[in-house]
C-alpha cells in the first residue's frame, strides 16, 4: 500500500484535527502512566487514512532498546478471532458449510458428545455452552478430544460465555473442511490477496526484531516473550489456533479494512474483497437472541460491553480486541475505522487502567467528525 496515496488531511475528510491530537495525547499519557511500552495507531474514514503513527519503545528489554515503528508486528491475540471468522463467513459464501451445521456433522468425532449438536452460529457467537477457557496447554491429550470431554455449562443459545475453546473449535472445523492447516488457509484467503505481507502465524525469526514485546508476570517476575505468541494455549497448540497466534502490523490491518469495509477504495488498490456484501452484513450483525448477547461472527457488535466505541460512535459499530492490547473497530455509519496496536501485557496493572483508556480514546476519535 502507498500510503501517501490513501493519506488525507483531517479537513478533508470532515474531520477536526484538533481532536485527532487530543486522541494522541490521551495514547500519549496510557505511555506515561506505563499502561504499555508502546502504541501504533491508524485510523480511516472514507477508505483514506487520517491519522497514523507510533510512540513508545517496542522491545525497552532489548540492548539496545528498539522504539517502535508504524509496522512494528503485535501479536493481536483475540482479533485472530476476527480472521477465523472471516473464513467462516467465506465458507459459507462458497456453500461448504452453513451456520446452522452441527458440529456433528462437521467433526465426526464429536458423535455422542454434548457438542454434537452445537451449531457453527452457536459457537461464533459465544453461545454454545462451552466454558471459556480450560488449561489445554498442561495436558497430552488432542485438544479436540479435550473439548469434546469439556461438555457444556449451559444450554446451547441461552447464555452467552466469551469462549476461546469454540474458536479454537472453529479452526479445526476450517481445517477439516478446506483440508489444509490454518496457517496455510490465512495466508491463502487473507493475507496473500491483500498484501499483508508482515501477517500470520509464527513470524519467521528474521521479523522478531520488529515485534512488540509482550510478557507474562509469574510470582510478580517478568517473562518476556518477542515473535511467540502470548497465548498459552496457542503455543501449546505450535502457535496456531483460531483464537490466538495471528500476527500483525497497523498497515497489514488498513488493507484488511480496505478490503473488508472500504471495498470501492479497496479494489482501486487492487484488493478483492474478504467477503460479498451479504456475508459481510450477516458477520457484522448479530447472531443470536439479542436478550442473550451481542455477537456477530467473528466480532462484538453493538451494544455489546466488550466493543470499544465509547459513547459517540454508532449503534452499527463491530470490532474485536485482544488480550494483548490490541483493538481493530468499525462504524459502517461514519465510514471510519480506528486500528489500535499496544503491548499492554508488559505492564503489571491489571488492565483495568487500559481498558478505561479505550472509550475516551474512540470518544475523541468520534467527536473530530464534523461531516
């Protein structure tokens, strides 16, 4: 991507630059406050980048310390989420499966098992009973056959329960059906087409001096991590799974938008798009009983409390966000798209602190729109 090409001035894109500063500075002061090491953002409206840029220092362990760049790599933790539902979606367009398949007939193995009959929308909308999370990583056993003995802690449709087991779920499903690894089938169905040529899983060791670093805390004791995701049920699984693993940078996300969103400016670019607009409109809204949650296939959707969109943005806002630190948010109304990448693992908070720093962050974003 030429930036220089897609890059406007705020005014010419109904925006007031005064605010877009007033968002850098409230990045400026999560850096401050040692909330994250660094911070790369990027944000479009109209398929045109407005603002772009990074502060902060991407691996301060490093000798010597290597500041961060706007294609510093992120592991972008949970927006992997994002992409495998991208190539659910695109499954569906091509008719190999259909959202109301089971999991029966998709993972044979799952035959007399409570998954069995959980259906694909159940699963991608966190509404099929699964529990969250389970220490797959301590255990020898296949992860599937882990899942399928986890059972379910609800009916399937009736709570809705953030679970990282049913995308890992749905990885395995995409790697069934299209018979090919899912670090294979990212870089066939997103990442090749589009460009995003600093994307995937596993970053090849010559891309590490480029990647944030990230960190687990044990015992009050920092263990860093640079190119292997943070993950640990990722990493057990070799760093791929459809929760967790995928790597990327803030350009690599603006084509994917550019792609995904902003097709017209995408296909100028020389993009195809990652889904037709029926696809597109059914991941992007909900799909599951509104009185149960807020969850489209492969994102948050408004008014979910997990998407970061403040309080000015629209009531068609999706997006994802990561463990790690990192945010890729639409609002389809506003023709805008805000990509966040930080490390907010480094730090020893809580993340409660970085949580906050979010919707005033898209609140100063929305308020610069003047037109």
């Amino acid at each position: 991507m030429n930036l220089r090409e897609i890059t406007k001035p705020p005014a010419a894109l109904g925006m007031r630059p005064e605010h877009l500063e007033r968002a850098e500075a409230i990045l400026n002061q999560g850096l401050k406050d040692e909330l994250y090491s660094c911070a790369v953002y990027c944000i479009l409206r109209h398929g045109m980048i407005v603002s772009h840029g990074a502060i902060g220092t991407a691996q301060p362990n490093a000798t010597p310390a290597i500041p961060a760049a706007f294609d510093t790599i992120f592991d972008m933790a949970s927006v992997t989420k994002s992409m495998t539902g991208a190539m659910i979606m695109q499954c569906v367009e091509e008719g190999r499966i259909r959202l109301s398949s089971t999991v029966g007939r998709l993972l044979p193995e799952a035959e007399g098992k409570p998954l069995a009959k959980v259906t694909v929308r159940q699963i991608a909308t966190h509404t099929s009973g699964l529990p969250p999370w389970l220490a797959l990583y301590k255990s020898k056993e296949p992860v599937l056959d882990q899942i399928l003995a986890a059972g379910l802690t609800t009916e399937p449709g009736t709570h809705y329960t953030y679970s990282d087991l049913g995308y890992i779920t749905l990885g395995i499903i995409l790697e069934r059906v299209l018979g090919k690894p899912l670090e294979v089938l990212v870089q066939e169905r997103i990442c090749k087409p589009l460009g995003m040529k600093d994307s995937g899983y596993k970053p090849d060791k010559a891309l590490w001096p480029r990647c944030a670093t990230t960190a687990h805390y044990i015992d009050g004791q920092a263990h860093y991590y640079v190119g292997e995701v943070h993950d640990e049920n990722a990493l057990g699984m070799g760093g791929v799974a459809g929760h967790a693993g995928f790597f990327s940078t803030a350009p690599d996300l603006a084509r994917f938008a550019l792609a995904y969103q902003f097709q017209t400016v995408g296909a100028h670019m020389g993009m195809p798009p990652v889904l037709g607009m029926l696809a597109r409109k059914v991941a992007t809204t909900i799909q599951c009983d509104p009185k149960v949650g807020s969850h489209g296939v492969g994102w948050f959707v408004w008014p979910s409390g997990y998407l970061p969109s403040g309080e000015l943005l629209s009531d068609k806002c999706y997006g994802h966000t990561g463990f790690t630190g990192t945010m890729l948010t639409f609002d389809p109304v506003n023709d805008l798209c805000v990509i966040l990448l930080t490390n907010r693992v480094v730090s020893k908070s809580d993340g409660g602190a970085f949580l906050s720093l979010r919707h005033p962050y898209a609140n100063a974003i929305g308020g610069s729109l003047i037109s």
